[in-house]
C-alpha cells in the first residue's frame, strides 16, 4: 500500500493528523506525477481543514489548483477555510467558480447561499465609509481610488463625515499627506496629494464635523518630526492648516483646497450653539480674541501671523489666479463679519430687546478688536508695499484683486494718519503743489523728464487711481500730495500708452471728487483733458470721455452746439464701434496696460472642470479684450448719462453734421450677464422710446401738480448770482426741448430696424 492509500485510511478513521503526516511524505517522492501531487495536496488540505488548521488549508488548495484548476474539492474546501479566516469575499469567489463547473454540487450551492448572507449582513453593519478607510490603510495601491470615493461621499454628507471622523480617518488621512508630499515629484503623488487635501476640503465643509474634530487650542507635538499632524488630542488644528499653507502656497492645486479649507473652519468656527446665551462674559486677552467659550474667536495671534505672512508672499508672486485667491481669503479675515464672510443679519433696534442689545453691542466690540489685531497683523508683514508693485503689474485680474484688498484694507484698519504715513513712501513727487492752500489753481512748470524711476511714478498714479475708486477722499489726499498733479501731466506729456492709460484713470476718477474741483480746473485750462479725448486708445479715450460729461454735467454745461459734447459724443462712439470690428487678440500688447478698477471683468471666464466629484474653477484672462470691454462699459455709461438731452436722442439715432448714427453698433455688442453694460443699453433704449416731457408728466402726475404748474414754480424760484461788480446774473435757462411723439416715433421704428428688440430680449 503506498503512502497516499496509508492517509486515505487513516483520514476515513478520524485520524488526520496522522492522514496529514502520511500525505507530507507522499508529497516528497519524486515519482509523484502532477495530477497525483494536486490530488495529495487536496487531500491534505482537507486533513486541516478537520484540524482547523485554516491557512494551511488555503495553502494547500492553492498550490493544488495551481496545479489543476479544475480541482472542485479543492476550490470547495479553500472555500470553507475562507469562510472560516471570515474572508468571506474570496470564499465567495471561489463557490461561485466552482458551481459553474458543476452546478449539481448541492454542498456547494448551500454555502454560497450562506456566505452571501453573511456578506450582506456583514455590509449593512459596515459602512461604506469604514471599507474605504480600510482599502486606505491596507492597500497603497488603491490609495488614490480610495481617496476619490471618500470624497464624494463625505461631500455634503454629515453622516459620512462624522464617521470619517470617529472611525480614525483624520490619521489615516494625514498619514497619507506626510507620506506623498515627502516623495519624489511624480504625477501619482501629485494626484494623491490634491485629492488627500481635496478631503480635507469636503470634511471641513461640514458644520458639525468642524464642531467635533476641530480645536482653535489644540497645538501639535513639538517632538514630532512628521511635517503634518494632528493635535495632541488627535483633531484638525489651526497649525496644521497654517503648515499645509506654507507648504503648498507654490502650487495652485494644492493651494486651492488648503485656502477653501481654511475659509471653511473661518467660516464655521467663529460662531457656536452657545452663542444665543447672552450671559456670557467677554473675555480680550493679548494672544487671544473671543467671547468665553462660546464664540470662538479662538485663534492664536501667532498662527494669524503665520498666515498673514505667507499670504502677503502669495500675492508678491503675482500669479493671478493665486493672487486673487489670497486676496479673497485676506479680505475676508479682516471683515467685521462676524463668521467672516457672511454678512451680519440685520437688527431691527425698534423690536430689539435690552438685553439682545446689550448682547450684541459686546459681541460688535469683540469684531472691532479682531479686525483691529488682524489689520495690524497684515500691515506689520509689509503688505502695503506688496499691493502698491501688485497696482502695476502685468496682470489685469492681479491689479483688480489688488485694488479690492487694498480698499478694505483701509476701510477696516481705520487708522487714517497712519495709514497716511504707510503711503507717503509711494507718492514720489519734487515739484510744488498746483493748487495752493486756498484751492487756487498756481502757475508750475512741469518737467517731462521724470527724475525718479517711471516705475515709481506709475505707481503712484496706479495707487492714487485705486484710492479714488475705493475711498475718495483719500485718494483725493494722495493726489493732492507734492508732485501729484504734476505727475499726471508729465505722464500724459511722455506720449507712453501705459502712461497715459493710467493718468486718464486717475483723472476720470478725480472727476467725480468734489474737493478736487480746483485741480481738475487746472487741468482743463493745461488741455489735458481734450488732449486725451482725441486719443486713439480705447482706454484713454473712454475715460476721458467721462471725465469730461461729468464735468460738463456739474457745470451744467452740455449744450446742444457745444465743443465739448461733439468731443464727447465722437469719442465714446469710436470706441463703441471699435469694439465691434476689432478682434481683442489682434491689440497692441502696449495697450494692455489700462489700470481699471471696474467692478466686472468680462475678460474673466470660469472654466469648470470635473474631477471625481471635484470642482476646480480656472479663470483665463485676455489682457485686451478685458481692456476694451471696460472701456465699452465706460462709453456706455456716458451715453447713459446724455441721453436725456433731446438733441443727442436724435444724434445717436439719426446722427448729425458732427456724429453718424451708432445705435446699430450699440444694439450688437456682445453682452455678458454680469456686466453692468446690458443695464446701460436697456437705459439708452427706454430713454429713446419716450419724450422728456412724458417722463417729467409722469413723475409729477404721482405728486399731484401739473407740468404748467411745475413751470411756474421753477420760474419763481430761480435763483440769482451777482458777478464781480455785484450785479444781479439770472441763472443759465435750460434749452427748450424740441422732443415730440412724432420723433419719439421714428426714433422706435428706427430701433426696431436696429434690432432693438432682439437686443433687449438677449
């Protein structure tokens, strides 16, 4: 009897440790042919089996099937140790080779069905959460998959979130950070990476997981050598934030997510359940800011520092979307919001209860002391000069972002002397003042020949045009400083496209600042202004253009046969129709160089890519097309202010001797949404199709008088000035308005042929 008939006999007696033994030495003689070998380690593998002995069962049937695939005991009985190890997936797997092998197996279709089951009371118990976790600590090479389904299912999922949260995934997480941003540079730890961080993103998106896992206090292990880790009690923390920022702040994927992560815990922390306790003392310390407990306005001073300094290098880099996206953020921070960026809700102080008042007065006295400490913060990195070299940069979408911080920077430091002396630095000038103390306008010679660096005197004009925009006042201040005026006459003198760009800005600013009249007399005497009317440049020519009717609208000036509105009129018509010829790539890159503050840019479309349940918006900025829309904008808003006048009703309609009709250039601009340009048009037509006298009917039939009557009263009341010598001088009569319904009629028939109303309906 050979060694295989020996364990076959020993097996069917119950003895099968000793069935195994005699198996083990059949298996070592070499005149064991292959099918008997698959056979004797199947038999083995069934000795212990009975043994217990799962894995070497498992062993023993693989090496066996390897042998033989066809081996339906052994794929049965590997099954069953599965079953048994509770790897209930591969035992599953393997019932379900060997029933299609032979169906009739009635042992094997029992267990499959009793495996299933097991597996799905096994899966509702376990989460889909927790088996992702476990591929994220189990298995590298599934780590990106992993990561990409975590995502989506922890996005605006709370429930997901907090069982991220409780079943150990912050670890996890931050273990896979520490090991893919030390690796080598590769495109796969590049994609796992920003998908780790992107989860981040998604869990901090979630209120309540913020509430659980996120500590304003909780600092990290100062003995850890790990670059990124949790506190000490295992949460999110502040300083890890601030360290995944200045690690990342080179590179925009990664930078995207860790800024929206940080607006995040901004954004949610602030504020708790607490909060509508009006009992709780206000507490200010040095290093920290809050309300008790209860508003958390917990951040230590140090890690702001932090931030505020790695954001003001973000923004010296200027790379526009980075730029715009740190000044975003910066803004933010040193909002009296109180969660930063929402705004506070509005209190009805009638209904308002004394103690809600006196409330909420404590709580408006600890957002005064935040934004105090964090303007004081971001001006101690040196970000002034950060956003001066930012108003002159290459980049459009660089210097608006510039300008909006630079605005609520201002407003929120509040500190007006010393935010005077911060700017003084960037307001070269040698020349005496051109207007004196009494605001009379004085006789300088100017220089054309700048003695500084031009770089620094456009800089100075970009920062006096962004002053204006976002604070006039002292705009006005810069302006008035040595040298101000000065140099925006030698800018325009030296006949650069950038230069004169900017000082047309500055001047179509300046325009609308009351205590700048003396000086933008001064320039209207030097020509300035009409020298820039006449420019080419589309920029020029629109700003100067409204510098001019708004000047000519204070003085009352815009007559019918006057210079200045046949000025007007040509130049903000070339560049309405400049724009509908011209291809925007085809501009001289010299004149890309507009500085312009207007609200919207149409040049600044968001490309929206899907990536896993991902968004990641890119903006991609034309120089000149967004120059030559502002410029439209601008043009258009002058119209605006015009058409009310009857004789440029019929001038931009039928046109005149001194301007052709252009509501036909007018009607087919391109219109985005988001401009501001729609409105304006929408106004030129509505102003078209109604005579002023209807509009003034209309306006008086709500008060109850008459346009007779009205009339008179004007009449009476006009008032009087005295001249030099002291003589009675009746104030200037307005034209008469020759408007009727007969013109108001084939001004609307002309629009229709325009297409008016297909404009109107875009």
């Amino acid at each position: 009897m050979d060694l295989r008939e020996q364990g076959n006999q020993l097996f069917r007696g119950g003895k099968h440790e000793e069935a195994a033994a005699k198996y083990t030495e059949a298996l070592k003689s070499r005149a064991v042919e292959t099918s008997t070998k698959a056979t004797i380690l199947t038999n083995r593998a069934a000795c212990y089996l009975k043994l217990k002995q799962y894995e070497k069962c498992v062993s023993d049937c693989t090496d066996a099937l390897q042998l033989d695939s066809s081996l339906v005991k052994a794929l049965y009985r590997r099954a069953i140790a599965l079953e048994q190890l509770s790897d209930f997936n591969a035992s599953f797997e393997d019932l379900t080779k060997l029933i299609k092998i032979d169906p009739t197996n009635a042992d094997a279709v029992d267990s499959a069905r009793r495996v299933k089951e097991t597996l799905l009371s096994q899966r509702k118990e376990q989460t889909e959460v927790q088996k992702w976790l476990k591929v994220l600590a189990e298995d590298k090479a599934r780590t990106k998959e992993a990561l990409v389904a975590l995502i989506e299912m922890c996005s605006d999922n709370t429930s997901s979130a907090l069982d991220f949260g409780r079943k150990g995934g912050l670890s996890l997480l931050i273990n896979v950070l520490n090991e893919y941003c030390a690796s080598e540079e590769s495109k796969l730890s590049s994609e796992i990476t920003v998908r780790a961080l992107r989860l981040m993103l998604a869990l901090t998106s979630n209120k309540p997981f913020l509430s659980q896992f996120y500590r304003t206090d909780g600092f990290m292990d100062n003995n850890n050598p790990a670059r990124f880790q949790l506190s000490l009690d295992g949460h999110l923390s502040i300083q890890l934030l601030c360290n995944l920022l200045q690690w990342g702040y080179e590179r925009m994927e990664y930078l995207t997510p860790v800024v929206a992560t940080l607006v995040n815990v901004l954004k949610f922390t602030p504020v708790s359940d607490e909060l509508s306790d009006p009992t709780k003392k206000m507490q200010i310390q040095e290093n920290i800011i809050k309300v008790d407990d209860a508003i958390n306005f917990s951040f230590p001073i140090e890690e702001i520092r932090r931030i505020m300094s790695t954001a003001s290098e973000i923004l010296a880099h200027q790379d526009p979307e980075s730029h715009s996206l740190m000044a975003d953020f910066l803004g933010a921070l040193i909002s009296s919001n109180l969660n930063f960026f929402d705004p506070n809700e509005d209190v009805d102080v009638r209904t308002e209860s004394l103690q809600d008042r006196r409330y909420r007065h404590r709580v408006e006295r600890v957002t005064t002391a935040r934004v105090e400490t964090f303007c004081r913060i971001l001006v101690g990195t040196g970000v002034f000069s950060v956003l001066a070299n930012g108003l002159v940069a290459a980049s459009i979408a660089v210097r608006r972002s510039t300008s909006s911080l630079l605005g609520k920077l201002i407003k929120q430091y509040g500190r007006e002397d010393h935010v005077k002396e911060l700017l003084l630095p960037f307001l070269p000038g040698e020349d005496e003042p051109l207007v004196d103390s009494t605001g009379e306008s004085k006789v300088v010679e100017v220089h054309p020949v700048l003695e500084g660096s031009l770089q620094d005197y456009l800089r100075r004009a970009a920062l006096e045009a962004a002053l204006l925009s976002t604070n006039p006042e002292l705009g006005a201040w810069a302006l008035q400083q040595r040298g101000g005026a000065a140099n925006i006459i030698r800018l325009v003198s030296l006949g650069d496209p950038a230069c004169t760009e900017i000082a047309a800005e500055v001047i179509c600013l300046a325009s609308s600042v009351e205590s700048l009249s003396a000086l933008m007399t001064f320039l209207v005497e030097r020509g300035v202004l009409h020298s820039l009317v006449s420019s080419t440049i589309p920029g020029v020519c629109a700003a100067a253009a409204s510098a001019m009717t708004k000047l000519a609208i204070k003085s009352k000036a815009l007559e019918r046969n006057s210079d200045e509105n046949s000025l007007i009129l040509n130049a903000v018509l070339s560049v309405v129709r400049s724009s509908t010829t011209q291809q925007p790539s085809k501009l001289p890159s010299s004149q890309n160089a507009l500085v312009s503050f207007s609200a919207h840019d149409n040049a600044a479309h968001t490309k929206t890519e899907a990536d896993n349940g991902q968004r990641k918006s890119t903006q991609v900025v034309t120089a000149s097309h967004a120059t030559t829309m502002t410029s439209v904008e601008r043009s258009i808003e002058v119209l605006a202010a015009m058409v009310g006048h009857s004789f440029v009703k019929e001038e931009l309609v039928h046109g005149s001797f001194r301007v052709a009709p252009c509501m036909k250039e007018i009607l087919s601009l391109e219109i985005d949404p988001r401009s501001t340009l729609g409105f304006g048009i929408a106004h030129i037509v509505s102003q078209l199709t109604v005579t002023n006298k209807e509009l003034k009917a209309i306006a008086l039939a709500e008060k109850e008088i008459s346009v007779e009557q009205y009339e008179q009263l004007q009449e009476l009341q006009r008032i009087k000035t005295t001249d030099d010598q002291g003589n009675n001088i009746e104030e200037k009569k307005e034209e008469a308005d020759f408007d009727n319904s007969e013109l108001c009629k084939q001004r609307i028939r002309k629009l229709v042929s325009c297409g008016a109303i297909k404009c109107l309906v875009k």
